[in-house]
C-alpha cells in the first residue's frame, strides 16, 4: 500500500534540520526560480505566520502591497 504524504508535510519533511544558512539558500534559490518551488516558499511563510506578531505581519503586509503597486500583471491566457 502506497504511503500518501501531503505537501505541507513533505516540505516540512525536506526542510527539517537544515541550517539556518541552508535554509536561506533554499529560499534565495527558489526566488525568481521554477514555478515548482513556489509551493515550498508558501509553505515555510506558513509555518511562520502564526508567530509573527501583529506589527510583524502588518509590516510584510504593507511592504507586499507597496510591491504590488508597483508590478503590472501580464494578462493571462488559457
């Protein structure tokens, strides 16, 4: 019988006891890298989210709209 694993938990399974250096490696080589690592960055902010405090989280807030502001999305097509 095949184990199932769910992503959360399969990037969490990846990511345990790595250093705190390998830890920022793999997140400065996911940024602007395949899309498929996209999933593991929305993972680890996960992780973190929950123990930032209000100010925190407000500031990160703040600084993603400001680069949203910024960007203009290319259209999407099907």
């Amino acid at each position: 019988m095949p184990v199932t694993i769910d992503l959360r938990q399969a990037i969490l399974h990846k990511v345990h006891g790595q250093s705190e250096e390998q830890l920022k490696e793999m997140i400065e080589g996911s940024i602007g890298g395949p899309e498929a690592a996209l999933p593991g960055l929305g993972a680890v902010f996960e992780m973190m989210w929950p123990d930032l405090s209000e100010a925190k989280q407000d500031h990160l807030v703040a600084k993603l709209h400001r680069h949203l502001e910024k960007v203009t999305p290319g259209s999407i097509t099907s």
